[in-house]
C-alpha cells in the first residue's frame, strides 16, 4: 500500500510541471494557439501517456482546456476571458454568502469611476460616444420587450467599463458588471414571466438617463458623469433589490452561466 501511493506521487509532480509549461504556453500564446496532440506532447516532454492525460486533467479543472474522448479526441485551448473571470468570481461569492445587496454596492463604487474616466478621454468623441450612442439607440427600440430591454440596456454599463484606460481595474469591473447583469436579466425574466416587469415608462426613464450620462461624456464633465452615473445604479438597482436584496450571488444555476456568456459575446461584437 505504501509502495502504491510513494509511485503516484512522482507522476503527479510531473503532470503538475508539464500543466506549468503548457497554462504558460496557453496564457503567453494569442488566440488561435492550439496545443499540441497526446503523442506529440509525450515526445516532447519525454514522461508518459498516464501524465500527459493527468496534466490536461488539471488545466481542464482549471477551464483553460476542454479534452475531447473518443475518436476525435484532443484538447481543445479555452484563453481565460471578462466571462470566465466573472464566473469563478461568482462561485467566490456565492460561496461566501454575498449578498446581492453588497455585489451591488460595490459596483456602486467602482462603476462610475470607469464612466468619469471615459469622460476624461482625450478620444472619446471617436470611441467612446458612437458606442455608447448606438446601444441606446437600439435600447430605445426595446423599451416595449422586458427582457430584451434589460439585456440591451445593462450592455450600456458593460460598454462604459471598457473604455477604462486602467487593464486591471476594468477586468475586475466588468466581471462585476457581467453579475449584476446576469442577477438583473433572471430579475426580468421571472418579472416577465409573472407579467409584474416594470412599465415601459420605467424603461424610456432608463433611456433618457443613459442619453444624460451620454452628454457629459461628451462635454468632458467628468465629475458630472461620476454623480450622474452612481444615482442611475442605485436607482436600477433599487428596483431588483427590493426583492432580492438578502438574496446571495448565485452563478451556479444553468440560466446565470448562460447570462454572463451571453453579455461577453454582446461585448465582442461591440
């Protein structure tokens, strides 16, 4: 028995080093990087096959690899992204017992320093505001359908971080964005569904605020967009808290995992 497990330990330090070198070649490399196939990895690592296969074990736990079986089997490169990031925040969260309450309040804090900063951009009349202007645009095409209004409108807030010059701060933040977003569009959705979703006249107010925010980006005011941006938060947010406030994160469910994806692809297409 001794001797059995004395034998597991060495190919499992060999698997953790050659999951080293491969999460660095995955992380260093861009995104059309593809690893290599099982033989080819043997070769060039000289261990054997049981390693290589506990090495993709441990980069698949870790979401930067799918492992295909079978036939057409092979690994298959996931680059961490604002969506992955946004997830295992989540699941940090909800396993802590965060309250939507506190999720809120500290995206309260830290949004509307990423709106003041596009306001302070030295380009922002060629970036930041033909963005910004065509999401509200297709938002007011919205305000008669909740659900689709909710999305279009919460892509507002994502487009806003990611103008924030600073790399560190905007990944943070919009993985907070993308999970109040994925805890307000299931808001909508169940609201919906018991036809309880607030009045188109809630969702045209939205609109007129983002159009307000818009302008001061525009004119410069940086401090104008930081007061105007955070009242808008907790406003929108009032309205999902008022039921949910004790409530905690949660990502784990099917439709929350759905939601962040869904605001990271809106994000690449902008």
């Amino acid at each position: 028995m001794t001797t059995a497990r004395r034998g597991r330990v060495p190919q499992r330090r060999i698997a953790e080093t050659v999951a080293a070198e491969l999460r660095a070649s995955i992380l260093a490399g861009d995104e059309n990087y593809r690893l290599p196939t099982q033989d080819q990895l043997v070769k060039e690592f000289g261990v054997s096959y049981p390693s290589i296969r506990e090495a993709l074990r441990i980069l698949e736990t870790e979401g930067l690899v799918t492992v295909r079986r079978g036939n057409v089997g092979g690994a298959e490169v996931h680059r961490p992204d604002e969506s992955s990031a946004a997830y295992h925040l989540g699941l940090a969260l909800q396993g802590a017992r965060v309250t939507l309450g506190d999720l809120a309040a500290g995206l309260r804090t830290l949004e509307p320093m990423c709106a003041a900063e596009c306001a302070r951009r030295a380009d922002r009349a060629e970036t930041v505001v033909p963005a910004l202007a065509a999401n509200i645009e297709a938002s007011a095409e919205l305000v008669a359908d909740g659900v689709a209004f909710t999305h279009t409108a919460r892509e507002f807030h994502d487009i806003v971080v990611s103008f924030m010059p600073n790399a560190t701060i905007r990944h943070i933040v919009s993985s907070l964005v993308a999970l109040w977003s994925a805890q307000e569009e299931a808001w909508a959705e169940a609201l919906t569904r018991r036809g309880e979703y607030p009045s188109k006249t809630e969702a045209e107010k939205a609109v007129r605020t983002h159009r307000r925010i818009l302008d001061e980006i525009k004119a410069g005011r940086d401090a104008q967009v930081e007061r105007l941006a955070r009242a808008h938060l907790a406003a929108t947010q009032a309205m999902v808290l008022e039921r949910f406030d004790d409530g905690v994160v949660n990502v784990s469910s099917a439709m929350a995992r759905m939601a962040i994806q869904s605001n990271h692809r809106s994000r690449n297409r902008i």
